[in-house]
C-alpha cells in the first residue's frame, strides 16, 4: 500500500497558477471563436449579397446577349433577301439591255 502525502503549499500554488493560465488562454480562445464568428456571418452576408449581384448581372448579360443575338439573325436574314434582290435586279438590267440590243440588231 502507498501512502499518499498532501501536496506541499508549492505544488499546489504551481498547479492554481496552470488553472489560472488554462482558464485565460481558454477565454482568449473563447474571444476570438465569437469574433471569428462574428466575421463569418458578416462575410456570409456579404457572400449572398455578392451571389445575388452576380446572378442579376448574368440575367442582364443573357438578355443583352439574345437581343444580339436575335439582331444578327434577323440582320443575316435581311443581308441574304438583298442579296436576293440585288441578283434579281442585275439580271432584270441584263435582260432589260438584252431586249433593247434584240430590236437594233433586225
């Protein structure tokens, strides 16, 4: 069997002063665990605020993007019912000649 001795007046201010130490550095941790949860929250709103930005600006772009879209289609379409006409035209000035070279020509 052992025998256990009370700790001397030194061990037992030793060990109260470890306590005390713990406890500060555990408060300072506990400190800095809210402000960081502070901050997250603020970067958390931001974050949303930023996402909502994001998404109304691609919503804006998407849209720009279809008119410019739909002009170029509509501007190829015109460009080729032009060209179209402007064949149509050439060849009515060629026969146009044509006809009036027919009659010198008898």
């Amino acid at each position: 069997m052992s025998i256990e001795l009370p700790p001397d007046h030194l061990e037992v201010l030793a060990l109260r002063n470890r306590i005390q130490h713990i406890a500060e550095e555990n408060k300072y941790v506990n400190d800095e665990n809210d402000h960081l949860r502070e901050n997250n929250g603020e970067l958390a709103l931001e974050n949303d605020e930023l996402k909502k930005g994001l998404a109304l600006a691609e919503q804006r772009l998407e849209r720009v993007t279809d008119f410019w879209r739909s002009a170029e289609e509509e501007l190829t379409k015109q460009i080729a019912i032009s060209e179209d006409l402007t064949k149509q035209l050439e060849a009515a000035k060629s026969e146009l000649a044509s006809a009036k070279q027919a009659p010198k020509s008898t």
